[in-house]
C-alpha cells in the first residue's frame, strides 16, 4: 500500500513540475509587462467622456487581491452594467511587492474599461512606493474631464504632506469644473462601526494634517472624498461634502447584514450626483477562498521573475529524485557474498590516511592513526599522512604530508586547522597514486580526502572515531541545534558517501545504524602496544618516579588519561574525588594529559581542596605512558564522550582494573566485575565502586589480572590485518562493479 502510495506521489510531483514550466513558459509569452499604466488609462478615458455630460463610474476598495470576489463577482458586473471607468480608493493588494502589483495588473486587465488606483498603505508597503510610481504614476496626481475634476492624494505620508497641502490648494483654487471627486485611501473622518473591528485610530489620516486637508476641502466645495482602509460601507455628510468609506471589494470581509461584498456606484448627470452602494448578494465558501488565494499565491510567485520560478522548480524537483529513489531503485540489504578477496596481489598497498589532528598532539585518534599507519608499514604497505603541521614535530618523516596550519580551533591553542586550499595535498597524493584513501574524521581534511577519492577513481575509507555531539561547546551553533542536527546528519551524510565504515565498537555500529548510514561496516577496535604496557617495569624505576612525584608507598594511586576539555567530564572525577577524601579514603589521583580547561579545573582542585590528593601532570610521551600506567592502582574514567576508549585498554595491559561510567565505547571493553567497573552516572555509585577497590586488595589484584588477560586480545596486528582485510574486500567490489 505504501509503495504504491509514492508510485501515484511520484506521478504527481511530476506532473507538477511539467505543469509549472508550462505555466512559466506561457507568462513569459503571453504576459506582458507594463509602465505608467495611468498614462494609458487617462487616455482612454478622456477620449471616452470628455464630450458627455452624463457618465458612471464605480469605486472600490480594498480589493486586497481577492480573485475570488473582485474578479469573479465584481469586474464581471462592472463590465455587465456598463460603466464608464472604474477607481480603486487604495489597497488593491495586499503587500506592495512586485509580485503582487504584477498580479493586481492582471486582473484589472479583465476589466472592459478604463481604470485608476488610489496610492494606498498595502500599495505603500516593501517600498511599493517606487513600483506604484514605476507601474502606475506619480503617488498623488489630478486630471480634469467631462466637467469634473478628479484628485488623488497620498495618505501615507510617502509624500510630504506638506508639499501635498500647497499641490491640493492651487489644484483646487484653480479648478473651474463644476464637480469634485477627492480620492484618499485614508479616511479624513473616524467612522462609527461597531468595536469588533479592532479600530484604534490608525486607519485615519494622519492628525496632524488631517483637519488641514478637511477645512481646504470644505472651503473649495468638493462634492465627494473616497476612503477606504474600512472592510464596510460607510456615509457621512460634513459641511456639504460627502464623506464615503467603501472596502467591501475584498479584504476582512463577514458577509453578514452590516459587512458584506460591495462596491460604490457613481452616476453623474451635469450638476447632479448620485452615489449608491452596489451589495453583492454572494459570499464564498471558506475552502474555495483558501484555495483561490493559494492560487494566486503561485500565480504571483512565478510571475515576478525567475529567481523563485527556479526556486521552486528545484524544490518539487529534489522531492521527485527522493521519491524516485524509493520508488523505482532497487534495494539489497544484503552483503555481496560473490566479492571475495582471495586473490595474490602482486605489489603492496598505498594507503592515503587524512586526520585533521596528528603527533605530535596526543588525543586518541592521532594515536590510533599512526599504529594503523606503523601496523600497515610493518606489514610492507606504503602510507601517505595528510596532516596539519605543528611545532616540534619530525619533519624528516617522509611519509607525513604536513599541510600549513590556519588559526586553531576556537576554544583551543593546540588543535590546529589545516589549510585544506594549498594545491600541495593534491600534488602530493596524486603522485602517491594511492590504492586506498582512510579518513579519520567527517569534515575538513575529511572532506579533501573524499573529494580526491571521487576525482581519483579511489574506494574511501572513513574510520568513526569521534561522538561529535559532545563537541557542540567549540562549535559557533545553538548546542542543541549541533547535537540533534548538525553532527547527525553531517556524519551519515559523510559516511554514506564512503565506501566502507571503520567503528570501534558494538554500540557505535549500532548509532550509525540508527541515524541511517547504510555502508558495510566493519567493527574494529583501535589496536594497542599490548607488550609494552604489559612488559613489567623495574621496581627501582617506579619507586623513583613515586619519590618524583612525592607518592609514600602506601598510598593508593589512581590514574586517569584524559584531554582537560569539558566533555570528558572531568569536574564529575573532582568532585568524587572530594567525597573518597571525605570518607577517609587515602589516594592520589594522577590525571595525565592537556587541553583548554586546564586553569578552570586547577582552581575547582583549590575549590574543593584537594591539592594534597589530585596532581596534573599534563602531557606525557607516548613511551612514557606505561610507567605511569603501572605506577598506579586503579584507572579511573569519567568521559561520556568516546567511541572506544582506548586509554582504557592500554591501563588494562598495564594491570590496572577500571572504574567508568557506563557509555558508548565503555560497555564493550568494561566487563563489569570482571575487568573492572562500570556504573551509571551517579556520583554515589561510582564513588562506591572506587572505595571498593581502594580498601579490598584481593579484589583489585583478581581484576587486575583479569584486566590484563583482556587486554591481551587487542593487539596492533590483528588490528591491522583486519584492517587490512576489508581494503582487500572494497577493492575487490569495485573491480568486479567496473
């Protein structure tokens, strides 16, 4: 039922798309464009009726662009009833917008007569100013004919009134016809409807000016003002002038005994004036009002230019390729069981690696990026590393390609941003001629190794190695923006342009299942250098780094690897920290490692007074890491933020059973009372399981052990080989596609 839902969606979302080209084909050819449209109009009315001495003419107002009463009720009665000319006293549309004059100039074009507007406020409104006086004329302007005089004045203040007041004085004291029409499309007196309408007094004229206006009017004798601005008929009678409101052609209209559809009948027969209001006995149902004014809505988006004609197009046309996509392609979930990467290969591999961090930084993925590398240089592979430059770094490594550094990374001094324009990334990788390109993160220099791979005919790699939800905190966005939205679909949308994924983790895989990436994915742990943090350091070494660091030998040490940024949660570890003191607990924590919240978490050390129990060591070299591992007694961890924790294994090989909170990336490594433990995010728990290690030496031995024997399992090698395997399958996929 669903497919055949978007069969029929598809079908119609096509047939859209060929309509509104037609459509836009016809406005381009049958639609013509017009200027100083009240210059035409005047000349056929004048040539109409100057010699008449009886002539009719009907005002409307408010017409506000409604097609279903204007055009289809009232332009055929006035062509109907034979009307000389028609005038609008103000608000033809409804915003001043070139697509609305545009759309308004279509519609009086159905009417059989000569036409003038009202410069009103919606014709004033999106400087409609300029396109009213393009389209129509000047704002305020008069003309003379069949012994009457006809005068238009802006009521928006657009024209200095002013300047009007001294205009409208010399246009009356010389007329010498013997009527007056006066047209404003604000009113000059306040009306006495009822309170329903919401009136507060802006309708008017403006009070400044307004009794200046009615005294010059009542002194020349005009026989009759038009306003409009009112969604109803209204008459008034002041010092011999009739005072009409009429805004019944459109608008907020209730089709009811006192507001209703309307126009003004003017007939004028030498000296006698008759005006009437002409009520339209019709209303509209509120469907067919909604789904006219939708229509005039695309009438006018299309006919303002081609900016939103190709707007919408593109629109209704991505939504068509969608709907093709789920519709018409085929779709198999299932490996491809006939590719098989049993071959000899006769040379080596090239591996092309691009990481937007590298040594000499230390984080984890610089750290995984370069066993992979030595694991794959072990094996007889060549790698090529495209990686920002640093300061102290070796520069006569060969195979790094260092690329200049741009200003760090807001919120950081140490994580440097690569300049991913310099044509030396393409050089150097075309003339590595890669057979495989791995990328380490979805963006920047990711983004650079994507695009070689497309342009260079190459299968892409892209290891998951970062939860960038955490990181909403360096990145200029609304954090919950970032994290439900940005990192999301910036990773499935990067990873599902790859040609095969690279988790460390179980539950990482499935976070990418979830958010949509459909690639192979290989689950892989980030090897570690088992032998070396499992290889016993002399006993003589460890007692002269404890005296270093000023550690008694009965004294507990707790060790934790951790970049000091925010969403390694560290204030959390600090303040249990506080608590283990609290309950007599005797330990020194040694946090190792660096970042951009080191001075915010010396002072909460001092806050909470625990100078005598935390050290900051910062960073330390990757040799040296074991020892530090092994100078301890228990690895605590606290970050919500890693995909495998890597750190975590290397304190295992150590010896070193681990306390963390539960999280992706923990619950795959941390075998809860087995290796160590893991808790929920509550400090009392955690607490308690450190006390428990700290205060049962059997216990902490037993895990350790068993920590160990974990850890054995993830070396480098079976890392690599693994690797490995699934650049032989991916190569082999593509040979067989080509």
């Amino acid at each position: 039922m669903l497919r055949r839902l978007l069969h029929l969606l598809f079908w119609l979302n096509l047939t859209v798309i060929v309509s509104l080209v037609i459509y836009k084909v016809y406005l381009n050819f049958f639609e013509t464009d017009y200027r100083a449209e009240h210059a035409r109009q005047l000349e056929q009315l004048e040539s109409d009726i100057t010699e008449q001495d009886q002539y009719r003419f009907a005002v409307v107002g408010n017409i506000s662009n409604s097609v279903g009463i204007f055009e289809r009720k009232i332009i055929p009665r006035l062509n109907a009833e034979g009307y000389d000319f028609v005038i609008s006293a103000g608000n033809a549309v409804s915003t001043g917008g070139e697509d609305k004059y545009r759309a308004i100039y279509r519609t009086l074009s159905r009417l059989q007569m000569p036409y003038l507007l009202t410069f009103g406020p919606k014709e004033e409104s999106r400087l409609g100013s300029f396109r009213f006086y393009d389209h129509f004329g000047p704002l305020h302007y008069s003309f003379a004919t069949a012994d009457s005089r006809f005068i238009f004045i802006d009521s928006t203040g657009t024209t200095d009134f002013d300047w009007q007041l001294r205009w409208l004085n010399q246009e009356l004291s010389n007329a010498t016809e013997q009527n007056q029409f006066l047209f404003s499309a604000n009113p000059l007196h306040p009306v006495a409807e009822p309170s329903f309408f919401g009136m507060d007094g802006d309708y008017l004229f403006p009070t400044s000016h307004r009794m200046r206006f009615i005294e010059m009017v009542g002194n020349a004798g005009v026989d009759a003002v038009f306003s409009t601005d009112q969604p109803f008929f209204e008459r008034q009678r002041h010092s011999n002038t009739d005072y009409i409101v009429t805004g019944g052609a459109g608008g907020f209209v209730f089709n009811n005994e006192d507001n209703h559809y309307h126009f003004v009948s003017v007939a004028v027969n030498g000296g006698q004036i008759t005006i009437e209001e002409q009520q339209l006995d019709v209303g509209q149902h509120p469907f067919w009002r909604t789904a006219e004014s939708l229509w005039f809505f695309i009438h006018s988006l299309f006919y303002v230019g081609y900016l939103n004609f190709i707007i919408l197009i593109s629109f209704f046309a991505a939504v068509g390729i969608w709907l093709h996509t789920k519709v018409f392609t085929e779709r198999d979930y299932y490996p491809d069981f006939d590719v098989t990467a049993d071959y000899q290969r006769d040379t080596p591999l090239k591996v092309a690696m691009f990481t937007n961090n590298y040594l000499p930084y230390i984080g984890g993925v610089p750290i995984s990026v370069d066993r992979l590398r030595r694991g794959l240089i072990h094996e007889g592979h060549q790698v090529k590393v495209v990686a920002p430059h640093y300061q102290h770094e070796d520069d006569s490594d060969q195979d790094v390609c260092r690329v200049s550094s741009l200003l760090p990374l807001p919120g950081t001094k140490e994580f440097k941003v690569a300049n991913i324009f310099t044509p030396r990334i393409w050089r150097e990788v075309k003339q590595f001629a890669p057979d495989i390109i791995h990328v380490h993160h979805p963006f920047w220099l990711g983004w650079v190794g994507q695009l070689l791979g497309r342009m260079l005919r190459v299968p892409v790699i892209y290891t998951y190695h970062t939860r960038l939800e955490h990181y909403a905190h360096y990145v200029p966005l609304p954090g919950p923006l970032f994290r439900n939205v940005v990192a999301h679909t910036m990773i499935r949308r990067f990873a599902n342009r790859c040609n095969a994924v690279i988790v460390p983790t179980s539950s990482a895989e499935e976070y990418l299942r979830t958010i949509g990436v459909r690639r192979p994915v290989l689950v892989q742990p980030t090897g570690i250098e088992y032998q070396r943090f499992s290889e016993a350091i002399p006993a003589s070494e460890l007692q002269s780094m404890r005296e270093q660091l000023g550690l008694s030998a009965d004294k507990r040490v707790l060790v934790s690897i951790s970049r000091l940024s925010k969403e390694k949660n560290i204030v959390f570890m600090f303040q249990a920290m506080k608590e283990l003191r609290d309950r007599g607990c005797d330990f020194h924590l040694l946090v190792i490692g660096d970042g951009p919240d080191r001075r915010l978490l010396e002072d909460k050390i001092q806050e909470l007074g625990l100078e005598e129990h935390i050290t900051l060591v910062g960073s330390v070299p990757p040799p040296q890491m074991a020892l530090y591992c092994q100078l301890g007694d228990i690895f605590v961890f606290t970050s919500r933020s890693e995909t495998q924790g890597m750190v975590i294994l290397e304190a295992m090989a150590a010896g070193l059973p681990v306390v963390a909170i539960r999280s992706s990336g923990i619950e795959d490594i941390v075998r809860h009372n087995y290796n160590g433990f893991k808790t929920a995010s509550q400090m009392s728990q955690w607490v308690e399981r450190v006390a428990m290690l700290i205060d049962d030496e059997a216990l902490r031995t037993q895990l350790a052990g068993q920590a160990q024997s974990f850890a054995s399992e993830y070396g480098i090698a079976p890392f690599t080989s693994s690797v490995v395997g699934l650049y032989d399958n991916v190569l082999a996929s593509q040979r067989r596609n080509k």
